[in-house]
C-alpha cells in the first residue's frame, strides 16, 4: 500500500479514502502481529508511516464532516 501526502489525500474522493484507510489499517495489524510474534518486520519504519498515512486521511475526513455541518 501506498504512503499518501497531505496533497493526495486532499485530491482523493470520499469512499476513496474509507477505502484506503481499511486497507492501510489491515497493513498495520499484519506489521504489528509480525513485531508480537518475535520477528522483525521488513521495513520498522514502515509502522510509523502508515499511522501517519491513516492519521492524515481521517483529518481530511473530519475537515470534510465540518465543511458539510457548516454549510
């Protein structure tokens, strides 16, 4: 799975982004059993990237949400 910016997640739709934030959490669960099962993961950066990755997408969803209520 891809590492978006602030830029791509911005020019994303709606349901692209639920999308990738299911993919990018199940990517997230398989690093971290992988880490609790005793062995090193591929990339131990990756971890904190895709966190990053799913944190940017739900704030592009949150500043969404409030344009919507405030309109």
């Amino acid at each position: 799975m891809a590492i978006y910016r602030a830029k791509e997640v911005s020019q994303m739709s709606d349901t692209e982004i639920v999308e990738n934030i299911d993919k990018l959490r199940t990517e997230l669960i398989e690093q971290r059993g992988k880490v609790s099962a005793g062995g090193a993961p591929d990339n131990p950066g990756r971890i904190c990237l895709v966190r990053r990755t799913i944190a940017r997408m739900m704030t592009e969803q949150n500043k969404r949400k409030q344009e919507e209520s405030s309109a």
